[in-house]
C-alpha cells in the first residue's frame, strides 16, 4: 500500500481521536434554564453535601459544608466550612470578581494563581489548581469544576481532578440555598 494513503488514514484517524477528547464548552448550555446568576445564588448561607471518588469511582471520603455567600457589587466573598468523614475540617475562602459577559475570575489561600470562570445559561465552568495536602506533601492539582443550576435552590456541583494529565477523581456534591 502506498504510504500517502496510510499517512492521510493515520491523520484522520487523530483527528477522530481527539475529536472524541473534546470537552464540553459552557456555551453548550446557554439556553437552558433556568438562568445561574453567581451573584444571586452564592448570597446568604448555603449548605453542601458531596463526595471524592477516585478514578475507580470508589468513594474515598464524604463531607459536608456550611457557606455563606455575599456580594457588594461585583466582588464577593464565599467562606467555606467542611467536615469530612473522617473527623477533620477545612475552611476555604473565595474571593471572587464578576468580570461581566459571564465572567469570573477567583482566589483563596489553598488555590494556586487564580481561577477563572464562565457561566451562560444553567452553568458555570472554574478552572483553576489547588493546593493540595497528601500524606505530608502538597500536590498541586488541576480541577475542572462544572455547576449546574438545577432550580433556584439547587445546584449539581461535579469537579474532576487531575495532575500531569492524569485522571486522579472526581469531587460530586449538591449545594443547596438555605
């Protein structure tokens, strides 16, 4: 066989590949409702329940947290309070900034640089790498954190976790306004 028609087949081949690799964009959703405004949602107390599963899907932990929310014009503060399983307890503090056209950018002590956000219609898209503490050392980790708005109370939270590439869980957890 001739080595163009190989080469052409093994091109298209990888372009099928990563066609298949590609994520969503928020986009994606812009016209489903109902509508998630950031600001709105994340004012006043909120309440999560979630879980990290690894990349076998086994549940390796499982938590709760009290957050309260709130906005003074484009900037906010998120304060984050988790139990875990376990026994022990973290607190994160967000510090976040409406960018306008639907988007974010944040930060808080554990992540590393800034977070950056999209939403349109019911969902928002964080990008961003956290500090993260494993038996003694400090992993940075990559997180692809999606929210859906499932109605004005409710919103479906799923980040997945990954470092160098490599798949390392998923964080699910449903947050819902007090």
């Amino acid at each position: 066989m001739n080595t163009l028609p190989r080469r052409a087949l093994l091109g298209a081949g990888i372009a099928i590949a990563l066609a298949g690799c590609a994520s969503p964009d928020v986009r994606d959703y812009a016209a489903e409702a109902p509508r998630l405004d950031l600001r709105g949602f994340f004012n006043g107390p909120l309440s999560a329940k979630g879980m990290f599963t690894d990349r076998a899907g086994r549940v390796v932990k499982r938590f709760t947290v009290e957050m309260t929310g709130r906005w003074e014009g484009n900037e906010g503060v998120l304060d984050e309070r988790f139990r875990y399983s376990d026994g022990s307890t973290q607190r994160r503090v967000w510090r976040l900034r409406a960018l306008g056209q639907g988007r974010y950018s944040g930060t808080a002590d554990d992540v590393v640089g800034e977070a950056a956000g999209e939403s349109a219609g019911n969902a928002l898209r964080w990008n961003y790498t956290l500090a993260l503490p494993v038996d003694g050392r400090v992993w940075n980790v990559a997180l692809d954190d999606w929210m859906f708005l499932l109605d004005e109370r409710t919103i479906l939270n799923r980040s997945a976790m990954s470092k160098l590439g490599l798949h390392l869980g998923d964080v699910t957890l449903v947050i819902t306004k007090d």
